[in-house]
C-alpha cells in the first residue's frame, strides 16, 4: 500500500489502475487514506476494533477536499479508538429505522418482475391485515404479535388468508433480513414451531 501526504494534487495526479483497486495510506494522519479504483477515487478511515480491521467510507475524492476528509477520518478514528464500530452502528441505525412499510416498498423495488397480481395480493396483506405494524420497524415484530395475529385474522376473514398474509409477511421479512444483516431471526417460523398453519384444500 503505497504512502503519500493526500493533498488535492496529489490525490488528483494519481492514475485509475486498469483492473482491481490500490490503496494509498496519508503519511500525515496515520490510519486515513484513499481508495482508488478503475473509476473511482475514495476517501477512508481504518483501525483495528476488537481485534479485526475496520475500514470506513468517508466520501468521493472529488466531492471532498483532502482537509475535511482528513477531519472526518480523525473523528472516525476516534470512535474505533473507544471500541465503536462505525459501520456496524450506521447499519444498526438502519435497521431500527426500517418500518414494515419501507421494508414492503424495498421488497417491491427489488423485483420490479412480479406480476400486477401477486403486487396487489401483497399490498393488500399490508394496507388491509397488517395496518396497524405499518409504521413500526419490522425488528419489532415478535414471534408472539404474529401468532397472535394469524390467529386473529383467521377467526375475522378465514383460514386462507390468514396464511397468505403470513407467507407475504415471512418472504418481506427474509428479503429484509438478508440484505441486513442485524436483524433477528424471522418471526413468522414460529407458526411452523407451533404447527399453526393451517391446513389448505388444493383446488
């Protein structure tokens, strides 16, 4: 890892690799440095926490000068200096941000394929039968609200529906989960653990 003072001319004048990226360390503030790669040149602070190598994302070369990077790297290592974890924080941060409804929305983006159908069956497991979570972080879905509530939607508007909202409840859950990765397990397994659902005529 090549070292140099990150000035603006400097980080200017130095070369996109063809393949891969290079990683330049700042010989002024130990543990600050610049990412470049094929298109792109960015800014970082790295310090080992707990043992392992943290590296944070401060911002493109060139919507940053040199001296404020250099300021937010020296926060930033003083935060992993104290044990924190600047990364795992900021994606914490996310998850307790994310509400049933963001997480349905994000689910939708990602798979701009489904049919019309299979949208508004969705949609409508959120606007209709989980109304009242819809503005609650889906972290805080418990195993016991959707037991609770599969029982309750079976006895209102039947046995059918009431697992195919849990199914849709259970595929937004684990698109969530796998793109965060703090996230608990999916409560909906818990009508499996019970053996709740319930048994379906195939017509």
């Amino acid at each position: 890892m090549p070292n140099l003072r990150l000035t603006r001319h400097a980080v200017d004048a130095i070369p996109f690799p063809q393949t891969g990226q290079v990683f330049y360390r700042d010989t002024l503030l130990p543990g600050f440095g610049l990412r470049v790669g094929t298109k792109s040149k960015v800014y970082f602070a790295e310090k080992q926490v707990q043992r392992r190598t943290c590296r944070v994302t401060i911002g493109r070369a060139d919507l940053f000068a040199p001296e404020t990077a250099r300021k937010k790297a020296l926060a930033l290592l003083g935060e992993m200096a104290e044990g924190r974890n600047p990364n795992k924080e900021k994606k914490q941060e996310v998850v307790t941000k994310l509400t049933l409804a963001d997480a349905f929305d994000s689910f939708f983006k990602a798979r701009p394929h489904l049919s019309p159908h299979t949208v508004e069956n969705y949609s409508r497991s959120a606007r209709l039968y989980l109304r009242a979570w819809r503005k609650k972080p889906i972290h805080e879905i418990t195993r016991q609200m959707v037991l609770k509530r599969h029982q309750e939607l079976s006895a209102q508007v039947g046995k059918t529906t009431a697992n195919n909202v849990m199914r849709h409840l259970r595929s937004v859950y684990n698109y969530a989960a796998a793109t965060h990765d703090e996230f608990p397990p999916n409560p909906v397994q818990i009508l499996t653990q019970a053996q709740a659902w319930h048994r379906e005529q195939r017509r």
